[in-house]
C-alpha cells in the first residue's frame, strides 16, 4: 500500500513539472509596445514655448427696486504652449495648464526637449487623440 502512494505521488509531480513546463515554454516573453508608449515615450524634441496667461471675469447681480447686490470674481490661469516632434517627425501643438509641467536645466542638453508622463487608457484613444487626452504631466528639458 505504501509503495503505491509514493508511486503516485511521483506519477503525479512528474506530471506537474510536464504540465508547467509546456505551459512556460508556449509563452510570449516579448513585450507589447502599446501606441502610447509608441508615440510618447522618449525625448521628444522641443520647438517654440511661451506661457500664456490669461483672466476670466465673472460678475452677476440681482436687483429689486432700489436695493440689490453685485458681485465679481476674477480668475487668472497660466498655462504653457509648445510645439514637439513627433516619432513621425511631424510637430505638434500642446497647451497644458502651468501645474502639469516641470521644466528642468539641463545644460549637457544641444537642443531642448520634452518627456512625458501619461495614464494608458487601453484603447479608449488612438493617433493624434493620445496627444490630446493621455498626457498627464510633461518635463521640459
């Protein structure tokens, strides 16, 4: 009875160690460059930049015969413009608000350029729409 429990026991680790091994050797190990890391991974090579700033005004009152209030709120909002090359070797325009770009002095650096931090949103974006809508954070050079 004992010899046939260790017999068993073998058969079956035998039978483990083929089962994992074919599934292992069937696998891809080759990673899947995804269109966002495609497009936006890198240094990308930085054209025209300025920052545009601008204000937003917004009033409203109420009034009612002689006795009423007013009142005024102004806003202002800078955000940063920039044009870069694309993969394609294609510039492209890029407005972000000034809180989601750092720019960093790398003087070892002959022409300036931009990274970028983005969430991969499967494929919910594809093309120049990635540009639009993926980029999180950029890193100005």
């Amino acid at each position: 009875m004992k010899a046939n429990t260790s017999i068993l026991a073998v058969i079956k680790t035998i039978f483990v160690l083929f089962i994992s091994c074919c599934l292992f050797s069937c696998s891809n190990n080759k990673k899947e460059i995804n269109e966002y890391e495609q497009l936006l991974s890198g240094k990308h090579e930085l054209r025209k930049f300025n920052v545009k700033n601008s204000t937003k005004t917004e009033s409203s009152g109420c009034w009612f015969f002689v006795v009423g209030s007013y009142s005024s709120r102004t806003t202002e909002e800078s955000k940063i413009r920039f044009y870069f090359m694309t993969i394609n070797g294609e510039y492209v325009f890029k407005e972000m608000n000034f809180n989601k770009v750092n720019v960093k002095i790398d003087s070892l650096a002959e022409t300036p350029y931009v990274k970028f931090y983005w969430d991969n949103l499967g494929s919910a974006y594809s093309g120049n729409n990635i540009y639009e809508n993926a980029i999180r954070r950029a890193v100005i050079y």
